[in-house]
C-alpha cells in the first residue's frame, strides 16, 4: 500500500503576504484616486472665485477710465485718475494687491490677485498690462471718453 499526499486544506504564508500585498497596492491607489477627486473641484472654485475677482477689477476700472477727465501713471505701479463731478482716485498696485482709493477718502477697495498687473498711458488710452502665474502677458486696452473727445477736436 502506498500513502497519498495531501495537498494543505488553507492557504500557505506566502499566498497570504502575496493577497495583503495586493491589496495594499489596491488600497493606496484609490486613497490617491479619492484625494485627487476632492482636490480638483476645491481647486477649480478657488479659480472661479479668481477669475470673478480680477473681471470686477477691470470693470471698475474701466468705469473709471471712461469717465476720468485725465488719468496719469506716475510709475507702472500707481494710476491717478481726475474728474469733473467727483473726487479723483488713485489705483496702487503691491505684491499680487490692487487698492483702488478715494482721495480725501477712507473708502477704498482690495482685490487680491494672481496676476501681476502694471498701468500704462498711449496718449488717451489707458494699458492694464497683465502677467499670469504661467508667464503670459497680456494687455488690457481702455479708454477715457473726455480725453478721446478732447484729442478729436484739438
């Protein structure tokens, strides 16, 4: 008579690390998947909330702009716009901060941006030159509608 082998009813220790390994692996990439899943809309409300910032930047000051009886950049850091009707206001641009202020006012507003932003004259219209974080420039072009009535007559 001669004796069978018998094949170990459970599972050997190197088929256990071998599944423990396995799901290891499993289990941190669905940890990165699950991160990533909550980092991309956090990041793309923040951009939202970026890009609105910047569009009521510019619209303000375009409605300053186009009312303003002269606008001077002293510097490409700081806008001095006059009016008829009104107190002028100065615009200063620090360290990713744009304040807009009343002169002979405690109003004023902040904005807090990305951009780097710098003020230009050509003649009667005003350039918001714009740099973004990836390195593009830009210009933004606006106009005085007194200064450009004043140069077609003159």
């Amino acid at each position: 008579m001669t004796r069978r082998q018998h094949s170990p009813a459970g599972f050997i220790l190197f088929e256990l690390m071998f599944v423990l390994l396995l799901l290891t692996l499993f289990s941190l990439g669905a940890i990165q998947l699950v991160a990533l899943s909550l980092k991309v809309p956090k990041q793309a409300a923040e951009r939202h909330n970026q890009v609105l910032s910047f569009d009521s930047l510019v619209t303000r000051l375009r409605e300053d702009a186009w009312s303003a009886r002269t606008i001077v950049a002293p510097d490409e850091r700081t806008l001095k716009l006059e009016f008829d009707d009104g107190p002028a206001i100065t615009w200063k641009v620090e360290d990713g901060r744009v304040e807009r202020t009343i002169v002979d006012s405690k109003a004023s507003q902040k904005w807090e941006l990305d951009q780097q932003l710098s003020f230009a004259m050509d003649g009667p219209i005003l350039l918001l030159n714009v740099k973004e974080k990836s390195g593009d420039p830009g210009t933004i072009r606006m106009s005085s509608q007194r200064m450009l009535l004043e140069g077609g007559r003159g």
